[in-house]
C-alpha cells in the first residue's frame, strides 16, 4: 500500500471513478487531496487513508473529474453555477471591458477568497482596423485593441502578459501577418491565442491554438474570398440576422 502522511488531507471514498483517460471505470474509488492537489487515486484498500483526513463519502456516486468551459464570459454569478455544474476551469473571453474584474476574479479564487472555477482570461479582443461596416455598435464599444503594423501586435501582447492576462483573444479580419505577430509574440511568453476568423485555415497556418464559434468554419467553406468577407461584415454590421446567415452558408 502507498503511505500518504500528506498535511490537511480529504479523501474521497467509494463510488465509481471515470477519469476521462479512456482507462475502464475504477469502482470503490479512493482519491486523496493533499494540500489542494490530488495525490493519490486508485481502488479503496490500495490506498492507506492519512491519519486525521476528512472523508468524504461517495458510495453510490459517480465520480468525474473537472469540467472545462472553453468559451466563457464571465460574470459575477457565474462562480458559484459552474462549481454547481461540475466546471473547475473557464477561460473568459472578455467583451465589453479589458478584464481588471476578472483579473481580481481569478486571483481571489488562487487565494480562495472567492468560490468559483480557476480562471484563464484574455481582457479586449486584438483586432485589425476597423472599417464600415465592421459593427458600428458592437466592436467600437467593446474597445477593440486595434494593431496595424508587427510591431503594434506584439507590443500588445506584451502589454497583455505585463498585466497578467493568461490568454490572447484576436477579433476578424487580422491580416495574416499580424496574426502570425501575434502568436509568435504569445508563444514565446507561453501564451495561448485564439480568435473568431473568417478563414479558419489561415489562422490554423498562423498558429492559433483555437477557433471560436462554428460560423468561423462555416465562412470558411465559401471559396469566393470576396463573398465570404461581405459576408462577415454584413454580420458583424448586424445586417445579416444568424437564420438567414444560414441560409446563405
């Protein structure tokens, strides 16, 4: 048996545990939480139980790990419903603000002052200039960061490290240049990217590590350039509702 003298331990006992590597279900599951962190988890009987750790009772339960919520934005309720929900992890694509809440947020939750999920958050968008008929009442009020030359873009990644933020978010329209700026600049500061897009295929060249929205893949399979672009403008313009959007995909 491992011996386990780890400090302030809980331990979870019985119920059947899907870890979500594929393995088969361990039933009359034991974990062992030492200090915040799992330490130990296999099969009751396996595992020595620490001296004075409290334990939890699952018998009956089905045990899961943490869920993620990839795509969030986070609001001042939402702590308290994902840990209902079972979601440990959220990354928080900002909107309307560039995140100072939610960078209080995330840091009160590591000092477990606030109850909620751990927190990845990217603050603005990093986007291109913004023309006509780019959302006049939807990009200019979420204060979209505006880059136009390399230098701009990675300037604006290292402003977003310097002030904590864990994720870089990149708007429509980005040249190709800029976005493979970006995420050269956030890569090397072990930074993760991702973006809405009009060509999916262009921002996965560029590096992006993710694609937000199934509209992204959707503008993608349109193989005139020109009518694929018109089309993200005339949505972002708010000129295209999503039913007749489509229609038209």
């Amino acid at each position: 048996m491992d011996e386990i003298m780890t400090k302030d331990s809980i331990v979870i006992k019985g119920g059947t545990l899907i870890d979500g590597t594929g393995r088969p279900p361990v039933d009359d599951c034991l974990i062992v939480i030492g200090n915040g962190r799992f330490t130990t988890v296999g099969r009751s009987g396996d595992i020595s139980v620490p001296d004075g750790a409290e334990i939890i009772d699952v018998s009956g339960r089905t045990v899961l790990p943490g869920f993620i919520d990839g795509h969030g934005h986070l609001e001042d309720f939402h702590g308290e419903l994902y840990l209902h929900l079972g979601i440990t992890t959220c990354a928080t694509i900002e909107i309307y603000q560039d995140g100072p809440w939610t960078l209080a947020q995330r840091d009160g939750t590591r000092l477990g002052r606030i109850r909620g999920p751990r927190i990845w958050t990217s603050g603005r968008a990093i986007g291109g200039a913004r023309t006509e008929t780019d959302a006049p009442n939807s990009r200019s009020s979420r204060g979209n960061i505006t880059v136009t030359t390399p230098a701009e873009a990675r300037a604006a990644v290292r402003r977003k490290k310097e002030l904590g933020y864990d994720i870089i978010k990149l708007n429509e329209f980005l040249a190709p240049a800029l976005i493979e700026a970006v995420v050269e600049q956030a890569h090397d500061l072990d930074m993760a990217v991702t973006a809405h897009s009009w060509d999916v295929i262009a921002a996965a060249r560029a590096g992006v590590d993710a694609i937000e929205h199934i509209w992204s893949v959707g503008y993608s399979s349109i193989l005139d350039v020109d009518r694929r672009r018109e089309l993200a403008e005339q949505r972002l313009a708010g000129n295209i509702e999503a039913e007749n959007r489509r229609r038209i995909l």
